[in-house]
C-alpha cells in the first residue's frame, strides 16, 4: 500500500521483500477465508484498538473501513458483509486479490525485488540486503520499512529488525505476543483426551483490576498446553498485561449460557439414582464431552457430589492462565516501533526519510479485519510521508535527502 501511494505521487520505487513473493502473511490471513475488514461503525470499530484507539482513528480517518472495499472493488473484487459483521472476498480468497494488485503495482512501474533479507544500513547509509548469499547495498532517498512483528518467521516476520533501529537510537517497545493462547497446567488424562476440541457455547468472563467484569460470548478450543481460539484472542491483550504485573490472572466460564443458576441447582439436586454422574450432568444440566471434562478438572472428587457446588462451577467455572504461548505461535504480535518515536506522517523522527508502517508499530488489534485494516491505513500514511519528503528533498537544496547517514 505504502508503494502504491508513493507511486501515484510520482516517486521512483522499488520493493524489496525477504520471501521469493510477496504478500505471504496476507495469503495465510486468507486460508480460511480472507476476513478483509469489519463492517463495525466507526466508533465501534476504533475502540477494538484499545489503549491506541486515538493513533489508529487517525489513521482509519483517511483510509477507513469503506474506503478499503472501495479499494477491493477497484481490484475486480467485491466483498459481502457476513452474519458476524466481518467482511470478506465474495470468493472468500485472498490469493485473486493479492494477483490483482502486484500486476497493478507493476503496471504503474513499481519493481519489485525478491530473496532480499534487509540487515539494516551500512556507514554511508545505504541499505544492507543478503540476495542469493551475497550482501547487496541500495542506496535510497526516502525508506519505508514495514517489516511486520515477530510471531511469523516462517514467512520473514521475525522481529530481527528491532537491533538495527535500537541501534540508531529509536525507541522500540519489546515485542509480545498479541492474539494468542495460553498455557494451563491440565492434568496428563485432560489434555491428552480433550486437546483438540472446542468448548461452546460459552461464555468467558474476566476482571479488570478494579474489579469491574467483562463478559463475551463465544467459542474457544483446548490446546494440549492450555486455551486458545477466538474468544481467547478477545481477550489476550488484557490476559497478557495481567499475567506481566501479577504473574498469572484467572478467568471464568459460564458453561451453560441462557440457564439460570437456581433452575440448574434445582435439576442437578434430583436424585441420580444409578446414573452415572456423567449420565446426570448430561440429563439434567446439558453438560457433556469437553464441557463435563472441565468440571471434573476443576472440581474435587467430593464437589463433584455437591448438586449446589457444581451448578455454581457450571455458572462459574474458574481457570488460572499461566503465561501466553511463545511468540512464534501468536497470530500477531503487541509492541514495536513507539508512537512518540514516530512523527505524524510515520516518520522516525532519529531517522529523517525512514517511514514506518503496519504490524512493526506498536499497537494491537483483535481478529476479525481490524488488523488487516489498520495495516493498510498505515501503508498509506507512510507511502504519502515519504513521496512528501521525496518532493521537499528535491525542491529544497538545503535539505538532504540522505539524512539517515550516520
């Protein structure tokens, strides 16, 4: 996006990517069914970014969640608004619009460059690529780096370019993991017979420091390690955060959502007979499979027997998180590049005429189009920031456009 902008104002570019083709994670985000946007109203839609809501908004002001299907549309590719609100291809895949836009980009005369892994600048200020084993030096007027996080390096996102900008003095946040898993001490006999399977309906609750709740319905799966899936990811940030200042943090499930806790104490209190207690769960309570493995996970043999105790654990049922899942398994990551060592147009302010953009700032969204979204608006900003500079640079002779040498 930043090369598209960049080229419609007129500037010389050239993209340069690690991978032998381009838009890697894009395709992956695609796999099973590119979720593109949402179709949240503004406000809503801002909000998924939390504590950064008045950088991204700023952002989505000038590229916005219409805006980013107008662009598909523009490609030959219509989307549709899906029961989730979540907006996606009409053929769901990613692959029609990534093809459409490179021969676009290379119809408008951008050149692309591929197997160059960028290892920062050498002491003239030219750019350090690894190609084919041999190291290569680009001389360039204006750098935009969108080098994503740190949770695919499988597809070249591998955060190795925190040292190189730490080493020119910008301030980067350390990076985490951010719509991610994590880690439960299961018992062998859990994991071992529940790994794999998704709990649903459900409902998970979780309290902020200030002890106010914060309640989502929805679905998540058992890991062998712990929990992950999308209502996990909801939440993630706030799990993260908490698990760092206090060393683990606890959530909550209601197993039984739209059943009262009286009506559920009432039925599990008639008598079992020779049922087994599974048999009386399932009966009387709807609780089976992953759902029944949960209550006896967390439930002492005698609680189990308790008809009181174990409504108020399938209304309540209480799960301490240990810590996230390794980075590299994170579908995104938090951390990165910190506003205030960005000017408005994402420009490092150490380093005059490099622009930074996408998933390597530090910021964080839940899945469902946000991050995708996000990542597109900033491509803009810093497409337009440097074919700005580009154009101050040539018309002022009193300004260097080589104002990142050492």
């Amino acid at each position: 996006m930043a090369a598209e902008v960049a080229r419609a104002a007129g500037a010389e570019v050239d993209l340069f990517d690690r991978m032998g083709s381009v838009g890697r994670k894009f395709l992956i985000a695609g796999k099973g069914g590119l979720n593109l946007t949402h179709s949240d109203p503004f406000e809503t839609f801002t909000a998924r970014y939390g504590v950064r809501q008045p950088e991204i908004a700023r952002w989505l002001r000038g590229f916005d969640a219409d805006a980013l299907r107008e662009w598909a549309r523009g490609l030959g590719v219509d989307t549709f608004v899906g029961s989730s609100g979540r907006v996606f291809p009409i053929d769901l895949k990613a692959a029609p619009l990534l093809r459409g836009w490179v021969r676009r980009l290379r119809a408008s005369g951008v050149r692309f460059h591929m197997h160059h892994d960028w290892r920062g600048w050498d002491q003239s200020g030219a750019l350090r690529f690894v190609h084919e084993g041999e190291e290569r030096r680009v001389a360039a007027d204006a750098v935009v780096l969108t080098l994503g996080g740190g949770s695919w390096p499988v597809l070249g996102s591998d955060g190795r370019w925190v040292a190189p900008l730490e080493q020119r003095g910008v301030d980067v946040a350390p990076l985490a993991p951010a719509n991610c898993g994590f880690d439960v001490a299961w018992s062998e006999h859990f994991a071992k017979r529940h790994a794999g399977q998704p709990v649903k309906p459900v409902v998970l609750e979780w309290r902020c420091a200030d002890g106010s709740p914060t309640r989502r319905q929805g679905e998540f799966v058992i890991s062998a390690n712990g929990v992950e899936g999308s209502l996990i990811y909801a939440f993630s940030a706030q799990l993260r955060d908490a698990i760092a200042t206090h060393g683990a943090t606890e959530i909550r499930l209601d197993l039984a959502p739209g059943r009262e806790l009286e009506r559920l104490a009432r039925e599990l209190a008639r008598p079992r007979g020779h049922r087994s207690l599974s048999e009386h769960w399932r009966r009387h309570a709807g609780i089976e499979g992953v759902k029944a493995g949960l209550l006896y996970e967390v439930l002492a043999k005698d609680e189990r027997e308790d008809s009181a105790r174990v409504a108020a654990a399938i209304k309540s049922l209480p799960l301490t998180l240990l810590r996230p899942r390794p980075l590299d398994e994170a579908i995104s990551t938090a951390g990165g590049v910190r506003f205030d060592a960005l000017d408005e147009h994402l420009m490092l302010r150490a380093l005059p005429g490099v622009f930074c953009a996408g998933e390597m700032i530090d910021w964080e969204a839940p899945t469902g189009g946000y991050l995708l979204t996000a990542c597109f608006a900033s491509g803009r900003i810093a497409g337009a920031g440097a074919a700005s500079w580009l154009a101050a640079t040539t018309s002022d002779p009193h300004v260097s456009p080589r104002r990142n040498d050492p």
